[in-house]
C-alpha cells in the first residue's frame, strides 16, 4: 500500500511487465487459465466495491481497506491488459508471404524470387559473407525478373510485380563470388532501395535443447523469411514510390551511417592500429573491428558493458555539455533544453541499442524535470522509460541487452544507499565506486550466468580498476582527440596515442587478469523464480544490515549502552532472547542497561525490531549461498543417467551424465574447410566452428564444469575438429584415443595442449573397461591390441589406474615409443559397450564392417550373442557400416544416426536403414530429429526424446 502511494508508477510498470513476462513464459493453455482465472478475480471485485457504494453510504466506502482493494484491482487490471496486449502483438507477428505469393511455407523454400525494397538495418560484412535486413515492398517471381524476352516469361505467375499491403521485413544473405565485390558491397547503406534476386530460405531453429534458436531471434525482430543470393551481381539500384516519412527515414539512416563510416576512419587515423576497433566501440558504439580475441577476454572478465553505449557514456557526455554550455553563459533550462535536443542524434549515431535508447530517453526526461526543478526520483524515470518502449515494442522484454540495462540501473538506484551505508568509514569517492561496482555485479550476476554461463571470480577487481579508466580518462579524453583532430590532425594524434597507451596498459591488465587460473566458473542457467528470490534476499539482507548499522550508530556514545565494543555485542547478543513485552529481566547488567536505555527513551518496541533482523539476517545470507550453490552445481538428475546424442551437423558428439554427475563427452564433431590456397580474403573473422560456437556453450549451458573423460573414438576432422575449443575452455580430467596417430600434423596442436595442460592419456584397447561410478562402466570392445601400438601407452608401469582415471605424465609421453602412424582412421575406432543402470548401449564412432567383424569374431569365442538397448549406427549410417551380420549379433531396440540435414555424403543409406528395419530397431536421426535424448532410471526403465520432435516413445 505504501508503495502505491508514494511510487505508482513503478508498482504499475512492474505490474506490466510482469503480464508480457507471463504471457511470453507460460504456455498457452496455463495462460489463459492464469489471464481469465484474474479477469474474474478482478470482475467480482470490481462489482464488489459498486455493490457496497449502492447499498452504503459513499463516505463509508472510503477508508483504508477500500483504498487497497482498489489499488489492487488496478495492479491486476494493468496486468490482465499487459498479458492482451502481449498476445495480441504476438498474434500479429507473422509472415504475409506465403499468403501473397498463394504459397505454402514449405513450397515457398528454395523458390527463386527478386525482391524489391529498402536496406533497413546494420550491413554485416564478414568475408565473403554479407547480411543485412531488408523491408521488402514488392516482389516478383524470378521467371519473369530474369527472362531475356517478355514473350517469353513464365505464365505461371503474374506478369506484373506484386506490391506488398504491409512492408515485411526479410534477411539477405549473400555470398560474394569475387573479390573486387567487396568494394562495391562498402558502399551500401541504410536507406539504400535496391532488388535483390535469390531464393527463399527459413531461418535456422535450435536443433539442440537450450542452444540458441535463429528463427526465434529473427523473429523478436519481426523477421521470418531469408533470403539467399549469389553475390553483389545479384543485387541492382532500384527507384521505389516512397512516402515521405519513408524517404525522411532513408535520407536519416543513410546520413547516419555516412556519418559514422568518417568517424570511424577519422578514429583509424589517431589512434593506434591495436586498439583502434575498441575506440570505434566506445565511442560509437561501432564492434565490428574489435579483435575476437580481446573481445573474448572482456567477456571472461564482465568488462563487455564498457563497449555497450549505456547510462554512463550518457552521464559522461551530458555532463560535459552541460559544464561547456554554462562555462559560456547559458542558463541552466537552455543548456538543458540544447543537451534535450542533441541527445537522440547521439544515440542514433552509435546504433540505437536498447541499452542506449533506455540511457537517451531517462537522459531527456531528466534533463526536462531537471530544467523545471522537478527532479525528484529516477526509479520513476527509469519505469516510465520502461514502460514507454515496451508499449513501443512488447519483445524488448526478451532482449538481453533491454534486461542488463534497466536491471542494473534499478539495483544501483535502490541498492546503492543501501551498501553505501555500510562502508560509511571510506573516504566519499571510494566509498561511491565500491558500491556502485559491488551493486552493478550483484545485480547482473544471475543474468550474466542465464545467458553466458560464467563468471569470473575477479569480475569485481576488473571492473573496480578498467571502468573508472574507461569512463572517466579513455571515454572523454577519447572523445577530445576525435573532436581535436577536425581542428589540427597532428594534436588529435598526440592526444590520441597517450589515449592508445593507457588502452595498452588496461589491455595489459585483462590479459593478466584473465590468464590467472582457477578464476573462471561455470554457472548452470538458474531458473525464472530462483534469480527473482535472490533479489529479494539480497535486497532484505542488505536493508536488514544497513538498519541495524545505523541503530548502533545512533546509540554507540550512550554511556549507559555501550562503555566498549564487548559491551555493545554483550548487549545485542541479549537483545536476541528479550520481547517487547517481556516482564522479568536478565540479572545481567548489560542486558539491565540495555533494557532501561529503551524504557528511558520510548523505543522499547525497537528492541523486538532490532531482535528480528538480527535473526532473519544469518537466513537471508544463508538462502543466498544456497541459492548459489544451487546454481553452480549441474542440474541433478536423481539416480537417472541421461545420454545426449548432439546435433552437430555432419559429425558425432555425445555427451553421457551418470547417475553420480560424472561427465563423459564421446567425440566433438568438427568443420570441414574446404577453402583453397589464394582465397584469403574469404577467411571470416569469427568462422564458425563447432567447437566454439556450440559444444563450448552448450556444456556450460548444462553446468558442466569438468569432464571426466573425453574419449576421441578416432582422428577425423567430423570427429574431434571441436575437441580442441572443449579442452581449451573446461577442465578435463583424461583424455582417451585409439592409440594411433593420422598421417598428418593436423592434431599436433591438440596433443600439445593436452601435454601443457597435463590432461592424462590413455590409449585404451579391447579388454579394458572403465568404471565413472557404481551404476555406469564402459567395456572397449576395439581396438584390438596390436604389437605395432606403442606399449608405452597401455602399460602399467606408464599407466596408473584410479577412481576411474588413467595418468600418463608429460615426460612419460615425450619418452614413450612414437604413436603408429594410420592413415585409414576409421578402421582403428574406439567401439565400447556402455551400461548404464542396467541399459546396455553401444558406440561405434566409425568402425566399418571390417572392424566390425573382428569384433564379432572376438566375442563369439567367449560369449553369447547379447540383444542391447541402443545402438549408435556406426558411420553416420554409410554402406560401409553396419552389416547385416552386425544387427543380426546385437539386435538393437534403438538405432541412433547422428548425420548432418542434407550432407554431401548421403548419409544415412537407405541400404542401412533397411538393414536397421530388418531387425525391427526403432530408428532416430539427428538430421530429422535434432538431439536426441535417453534418460535411464534406477530401474533401468528407459525414456526417449528429441529436440524437434518433442517426446518419443518409451523403448
């Protein structure tokens, strides 16, 4: 109630979120179970208060309870309109070109098509890879877009082009063919009208569980089609009818990203060659050149923020400006009025983020209450801004950027007073960036750890010392050198290079920083109402501190309180076991003085007060560190064990959780790079690589923080190419090949990592087993032990055996006998038989018939034929797999393929999966079906599912 007098608009714009939040989160039965269940609530008290002011007096209706069920209706009522509103944008987000072109979304891919529109957003260039988004307003079906003779066209479609009722927005992809392109790609720009010829395209989803989904980000931006064109040849200037306001805004965007395109050549000029991409980021807002490699080590650190254009990049240029404008005579509401007017020209100028238009608009706002004297509260700013661009634009909500910015701003401005109140014997200054720098990493932890998924443990020392350097030295004196040099280039220069040094010394300090080990964590992403009662324990615990803080300080130099600090702990230790209204005293004397000093001066009942944060405090930091711990450690699967089949394209990686928590990762896919020699200029900065892009993030989506074992089945590219960015990133414990080598030196470099980080290895053969826990052991069935195998590698005497582990050290492997040299790897694959909890499945990596029948051979002298629960197909489902001979011996319940969508290969056979079909195994396809999960339970009971196709039968 108190907060709805004294802050409605916070209460409200809470209340809205928290309804987009609902309606984007809960599925849509439990929705609008939740939306009409609070429309009835709402409903019957609504005619509650109309009843009682027909039957009563209108004055009896007035007081206090009626005033907040009022404020409540009103709270649910914003909320019940939020949620509408939510869904009813949402509705509205689709495609109208299947309906125009009289398509089906399925027919409609891979349909040739010329469209025609306007360059509405950033022009990516990466190689020889261009994207940009383009409103589209019309099309015209490729036949006839590229017929030499009219009489000729296709009749299949319109002749005429077909004008779009709506703009809709598209993504061009394109791939530059030639070198000499690249110049002509530069000169694009927003508002650019061009028609580009292509082909239709569906943005990628998620083929995994919890990685990112393309079509999903796409269409926060109201995106749903791609489209893919051959090069700048595809591509034509091209006059469109436009209305003003669209000509207006093409004439803007174009002059804005002119604007920027000079700076960013001015900014080249003055400063150094090694940080020039981290200027054009701070000062406007401009990545694209920043080293990858620097800019992964700001990530470690938590130090991205700086290069986002937020509220202190605002506070910095404002104050400056205000500080010019009234140094040459104006009065404080035109100096005001004039930064109003300059501010949304800045935050177009570096690229209108959500975190900088969140900065711009609480920047103009204040500025406006500022010059009426009116500035009074910037929680209220910060909601009305809030609420403002979520009306504007409801999947601002999902955007990680959009929840950083107001959260961190909300903690420092309801935080802040708090701690600071806490370090009350710093000096001011010090006392302001600890707090500030303590609250902002308090405050973005729990996001920090959803999306990223870690956490470096010297976040807070990096932040303490690079920000004030950034934003109060590199930022403005930055920003001088760039003004400077329009005046006298030479002066920017010099201004510019001692800005370059202390960039240096700072970059100096984040490599040093980042390389200390031990400092990185993993987080496992917390769940919606576990981050939502961390706030509230943080914000009870530090209210709690910080008024019994101040209580003591009011009391410290009473004489009959507190002679020392042992008589004022003595005295709040009684307070503990004293009420309010207790009778008898304590004999003891503090407690006696304590108790009369309350008597003495009215405040007897501050005593329950004070008794109750001093109890509730210890709980409120211990459900903290409990929340913590529950976030750090990996999602507990009880006694279950889960193997997860990825979806890494054209490749074979699995990751198996035991019942214990133990982490094997079997394989790790890989990119195959085809590019040729004199092609250079194609190389991208950021290549995607499997490794990088998904297994890394992936596991640490998990909460994986260490693998028990990584076992390399085998050497090929499809293989292990992603291996090397899991080693470098997660702590391993072994590593485990088939003891031989390919006959190139393209793993070299994962050997030496794995000797410098003295991951053990072992080079397992048939007959050896491996047991992670009591309920999971792994029998290697191949390769066969061979004299040519380095016995180096296998023996005892080089091998150490131990909870589950196998040592080899780096001096023992630099002596041991050289690795045979095998260039057909795939007939030396690690095969072995996992059980886990009962459940028999068997790997294969690639192992082709001729292993195969080796194995068989084997086992028959010894053992009976064995029906097991899942087999993983070997190859990826090639013919020379898999044998008849092979399903006849293992009978599979469940054959899984792990193949990439549409590879060049073919894979899998249909000869295979006649095979597979022979023996009645059920079949599951990571190119059909995404990951594939298997969770077994204690029983041994087994439960299937995949990413695309939701849950699959129980086997």
């Amino acid at each position: 109630m108190t907060m709805m007098q004294t802050r409605p608009l916070v209460v409200l714009c809470i209340a809205w979120m928290a309804g987009n939040a609902c309606a984007a989160l809960l599925p849509g039965s439990t929705f609008w179970l939740v939306w009409w269940g609070l429309i009835i609530l709402t409903g019957l008290g609504i005619t509650t208060i109309w009843l009682a002011m027909r039957t009563q007096r209108k004055a009896s209706f007035t007081g206090t309870p009626a005033i907040k069920m009022r404020a409540i209706l009103l709270v649910m009522a914003v909320f019940i309109l939020a949620a509408a509103y939510w869904h009813w944008n949402d509705a509205r987000n689709i495609s109208q070109l299947p309906t125009t072109l009289h398509e089906s979304s399925a027919d409609l891919i891979g349909q040739p098509i010329e469209v025609t529109g306007v360059i509405a957003g950033h022009i990516d260039i990466d190689g020889d890879r261009v994207r940009f988004p383009l409103e589209v307003y019309r099309l015209q079906p490729f036949e006839s877009a590229v017929a030499e003779d009219a009489t000729t066209r296709s009749l299949d479609h319109s002749e005429a082009s077909i004008s779009l009722p709506e703009h809709e927005t598209v993504m061009v992809q394109l791939k530059l063919a030639h070198e000499e392109e690249l110049q002509r790609v530069y000169a694009w720009q927003r508002g650019d009208q061009i028609a580009v010829k292509g082909s239709w395209k569906e943005p990628g989803v998620a083929r995994n569980f919890g990685t990112f989904d393309y079509a999903q980000y796409l269409r926060k931006q109201h995106i749903h089609w791609m489209l893919e064109a051959g090069g700048a040849d595809s591509l034509r200037a091209e006059e469109l009818s436009l209305s003003l306001w669209s000509k207006t805004k093409g004439m803007l965007l174009s002059w804005n990203d002119h604007v920027r395109k000079q700076l960013g050549e001015q900014i080249a000029q003055i400063f150094w060659t090694a940080d020039q991409g981290y200027m054009k980021g701070l000062l406007i807002g401009d990545t694209d050149d920043i080293d990858p490699e620097s800019f992964a080590a700001f990530s470690r650190l938590g130090l991205t923020h700086i290069l986002a254009i937020s509220g202190l990049h605002i506070a910095i240029y404002v104050g400056l400006l205000l500080w010019l404008l009234r140094r040459i005579g104006l009065t404080k509401e035109s100096a005001c009025l004039i930064v109003m007017i300059v501010l949304p020209f800045y935050v177009l100028l570096t690229g209108a983020s959500p975190s900088a238009i969140r900065a711009g608009l609480m920047g103009m706002i204040g500025l406006y209450l500022a010059s009426r004297g009116l500035l009074k509260d910037g929680l209220h700013i910060l909601c009305l801004v809030g609420w403002m661009m979520l009306v504007y634009e409801p999947y601002y909500l999902l955007d990680v950027s959009f929840q950083l910015s107001f959260a961190v701003t909300a903690g420092l401005i309801i935080y802040v007073p708090l701690l600071s109140a806490l370090l009350v014997k710093l000096p001011a200054r010090i006392r302001s960036a600890i707090a500030v720098t303590l609250v902002a990493q308090f405050i973005s932890f729990p996001l920090t750890i959803y999306y990223f998924n870690q956490f470096s443990l010297l976040s807070f020392l990096a932040n303490f010392l690079l920000v004030p350097v950034s934003g109060l030295l590199v930022l403005p004196i930055g920003s001088l050198a760039l003004v400077l040099s329009y005046v006298w280039l030479p002066a920017g220069v010099w201004l510019g290079s001692c800005v370059s040094w202390l960039n240096t010394c700072c970059f100096w300090l984040v490599d040093l920083l980042d390389a200390l080990p031990g400092m990185f964590t993993i987080w496992a992403s917390p769940g919606l109402w576990l981050m939502l009662g961390y706030y509230g324990l943080l914000y009870a615990a530090l209210r709690s501190m910080r008024d019994i803080q101040q209580w003591l300080e009011q009391h410290r130099d009473d004489p009959m309180y507190a002679s020392s600090s042992k008589s004022l702990r003595t005295a709040t230790f009684q307070s503990l076991s004293t009420t309010a209204h207790m009778t008898q005293m304590p004999s003891d004397q503090p407690a006696i003085s304590f108790w009369k000093l309350y008597i003495r001066r009215g405040l007897h009942w501050r005593i329950g007060w004070t008794r109750h944060r001093l109890v509730l405090l210890p709980v409120m930091l211990i459900g903290i560190i409990l929340l913590l711990g529950s976030w750090y450690y990996s999602p507990h699967y009880g006694r279950d064990g889960i193997v997860q089949f990825l979806d890494i394209g054209q490749g074979d990686s699995i990751l198996i959780t035991t019942p214990a928590g133990k982490h094997i990762l079997v394989d790790g896919g890989g990119t195959v790079n085809f590019q040729q020699s004199g092609q250079e200029w194609r190389h991208r900065k950021q290549p995607y690589e499997v490794g990088n892009k998904l297994l890394v993030p992936l596991l640490k989506k998990r909460g994986v923080h260490e693998l028990d074992a990584v076992i390399a089945t085998h050497w090929d590219q499809d293989h292990v190419g992603g291996l090397q960015a899991v080693i470098e990133s997660i702590p391993v414990r072994q590593f485990l090949f088939n003891g031989t080598m390919p006959d190139n030196h393209q793993r070299d470099e994962m050997i030496r990592l794995l000797l410098d980080k003295k991951i053990p290895m072992y080079a397992p053969v048939a007959g050896m087993s491996m047991q992670p826990d009591s309920a999971t052991r792994l029998d290697f069935l191949a390769p066969a032990a061979s004299s040519s195998q380095s016995a180096a590698w296998t023996s005892p005497t080089a091998i150490t055996k131990g909870n589950g582990a196998a040592t080899m050290t780096k001096q023992q492997a630099m002596l041991a006998a050289p690795l045979p040299v095998r260039e057909n790897q795939n007939l030396y694959s690690l095969v072995f038989m996992l059980t886990l909890n009962g459940s028999h499945m068997l790997f294969t990596g690639d192992a082709d018939t001729t292993e195969e029948q080796s194995i068989l051979n084997e086992l028959q002298l010894r053992t009976l034929a064995m029906p097991i629960d899942v087999l993983k197909v070997g190859h990826h489902g090639s013919k020379t797999s898999t044998s008849d001979e092979w399903l006849t011996y293992w009978k599979p319940q469940l054959s899984v393929i792990s193949a990439g969508v549409n590879n060049r290969y073919g894979h899998p056979k249909q000869e295979v999966l006649d095979r597979l079909a022979a023996v009645h195994s059920t079949i599951a396809r990571t190119d059909q079906q995404g990951e594939i999960q298997i969770r077994i339970d204690a029983s041994g009971h087994m439960s299937v599912r995949s990413m695309l196709e939701g849950k699959m039968p129980a086997q």
